[in-house]
C-alpha cells in the first residue's frame, strides 16, 4: 500500500520538526562556531558540551525511531523510506571527509548553519553560500556523471554460414 502524501499534513510536520530542531540548537548553543571548535580541539580547552548534545538525540532517536517503526505506516506517507545499502564506496568516504572538514574548519554543520543565518552572522551567511555552491557542484557532477552514456557492449561478429535455403 503506497500513496502520495496529501493535504498540508506533511509539510506543517515538516516546518514544525524543522522548527524544533532549530530551537533546540539555538537553546543547547550548537548554533555557536566556538562550541564545534571547543569540541574538536581535545588538545587544549575541552568543551565537552557538544558531546552531550549529540548523546541526548541519539537517545531520544534510538527511541523514537523503534515506536514509530511499529506502525505500519507513516502518519503522512504510504511507507517508510529507510535506506537499504550497506556498503562503503569512496563517493561516502569522500563526501564525509569533506563534510568533517568544512565542520572543523567553519565551526558549522548545515543545520545550525541556516539557523544562524537568522542572526544575520556574516560567518553564517558565508558558510551557507560555500556549501549551496559545494551542493550545486556535487549536483553537476552527479548529473554528468549519470547523465554519460555508457559504451555498448561489441556486436557479436555476424553469422558466415549459408542460411539453409541456399
């Protein structure tokens, strides 16, 4: 049983959880760059708070996630869309390096990135456009990259032997 989501159900739990989200890294200060550096630097001055945060909502997902997944279905959608591949490929490994680096060296990942924006912080909004350029490269890539034809295999040679009529 698939269907479409419909009405404004999907979008208004969407604005709604984004909305929460942003809250929630503006209350817990995720939205401050010195907090990641603070975290990343266990060299000097441990900040140890980040590490708290990201305990907190991997507990209140580990739970979440286990009773939403008992029901059939989502509230707004005619089935669960959970990832299926397992695998590691250098695209994951490369595209998560480059994430760890533009974290450590912005002090933003994009959630907290965009919630900043509404601060009107000149990092903030730097940040953001480096990473709607990273985003609009990757899709380029990606598009030409899917987008290639693919060589077609060798005809095989054609038959020499007389059809049976002749």
């Amino acid at each position: 049983m698939t269907s479409e989501p419909k009405g404004w159900g999907p979008s208004l739990a969407a604005l709604l959880s984004g909305l929460l989200f942003g809250v929630g890294l503006g209350v817990s200060g995720m939205t401050l760059p010195a907090k990641v550096i603070g975290f990343l630097d266990v060299a000097g001055d441990w900040d140890a708070s980040l590490a708290f945060v990201m305990v907190g909502a991997i507990a209140v997902h580990a739970v979440l996630y286990r009773l939403v997944r008992r029901r059939p279905v989502p509230l707004f959608d005619g089935t669960f869309h959970v990832p299926t591949r397992r695998d590691l490929d250098a695209r994951l490994v490369g595209g998560a390096a480059l994430f760890g680096v533009g974290w450590g060296l912005g002090g933003f990942c994009p959630g907290p990135a965009l919630v900043s924006l509404g601060s009107g912080s000149g990092a903030a909004v730097l940040f953001v456009a480096a990473m709607l350029v990273g985003m609009l490269l990757q899709h380029a890539t990606n598009a030409a990259t899917t987008a290639a034809p693919k060589p077609k295999p060798p005809e095989p040679p054609a038959e020499t032997q007389p059809s049976p009529g002749e």
